[in-house]
C-alpha cells in the first residue's frame, strides 16, 4: 500500500468538550486507511491582520505549512448564527493570504456540520462551502453530512453510539477517501 494521504481536520469548535472535535477524533478513528487525519489546531491563531502579510505571526505561518504540507482537508463544524464560528473563518483567512498564495487551492475538501439541534448545522455547511469554491477547494458534495442531536451522540468515552450514523460517517469516511484520490493534486 502507498502512503496514506495527509488530511489536516479543521475543528470550527474551541470548546473543551467540544462535541465537535469528539466527531473529528471519531472520524479519524474510522478513516480508511488510504487517509491520514490530523487536528490542525486554531485556537492559538491571532487574528487576521493583512498588514502581517509580510511577516506573518509565527502561530499563523505555522497553520499555513500545516495546511499547505496536507493533502486534503476535512472541515468538522458547529453551526453558530446560520453560518461558521469565527475562529473558522479566521483561520480559512489565514492560510489563504496574502492574496494569490493561498494554502487551500486544490486541495481536496469535505465539510460535517454537527449541532445539538435537529437541522445538523445545515447553514454552516453550506456558508462554509461558498467560501471553498472561491478557495478552489474540490468539496466532496455527496454523501451530505449535517448531523443533528449532536448532544447525544457520544458515550462517556467519546465513541458514536448510535450504530446508524456510525454506518452513515463510515460511508462518508469511504467516499472522501475516493475522492481525494480522485482530485489529488499531480
């Protein structure tokens, strides 16, 4: 088998007991194994200023390598007033600047919205995917992925414990595979 393929995880929650970066962890656990998945962290990262543009933070200019050093990108995100948080969009404006030197261009991409609530953040998945064509980013567009009741999903050990969306987040996690695979960068 050929190396796995380098998938940064982009958490939009910075909560401790984020029920999103649960999700993340359990979606790694269940990667095929033609994908590598790895928390690109955003909770340190300043906010984006373009007069650093220059001479970037060294929180900032580390998250760009990382995501310019990934393969893919997996997109595990809360929804907060139908959109994404703003660390997410932060960090999506960090690693795409200064203009033309963008880290996300051609990167294949997919996007999970989880919420407590019944629509699964519904309106950030699709905010977040407006900004990825202008990042042309390749975004896996079948299976969808909002989840809904996001509260309790987990066990007391962070594992899925409903078998039905642990076979829906398999399938997802195989179809993503496919399609990094499919639109890697030569």
């Amino acid at each position: 088998m050929s190396t796995p393929h380098r998938v940064a995880v982009v958490v939009g929650s910075l909560r401790k007991d984020s029920i999103n970066r649960k999700l993340a962890l359990a979606l790694a656990a269940m990667a095929p194994p033609t994908l590598k998945l790895e928390i690109a962290e955003i909770g340190a990262l300043p906010l984006y200023n373009q007069d650093d543009d220059a001479s970037p933070p060294p929180a900032s200019a580390a998250f760009k390598q990382q995501i310019q050093a990934a393969d893919a990108v997996l997109f595990v995100t809360p929804e907060y007033n139908r959109s994404v948080p703003g660390v997410l969009k932060n960090a999506i404006d960090i690693a795409s600047r200064p203009y033309g030197q963008s880290a996300w261009s051609g990167k294949p991409a997919a996007v999970v919205s989880l919420s407590p609530g019944a629509i699964g953040g519904f309106g950030a998945n699709h905010h977040l995917r407006q900004s990825l064509v202008f990042l042309d980013m390749p975004t896996l567009q079948q299976p969808e992925a909002y989840l809904g009741g996001g509260g309790d999903l987990f066990d007391d050990a962070g594992a899925i414990k409903k078998p039905d969306t642990q076979a829906f987040l398999e399938k997802f996690m195989a179809a993503f595979g496919q399609w990094v695979e499919q639109n890697k960068a030569a």
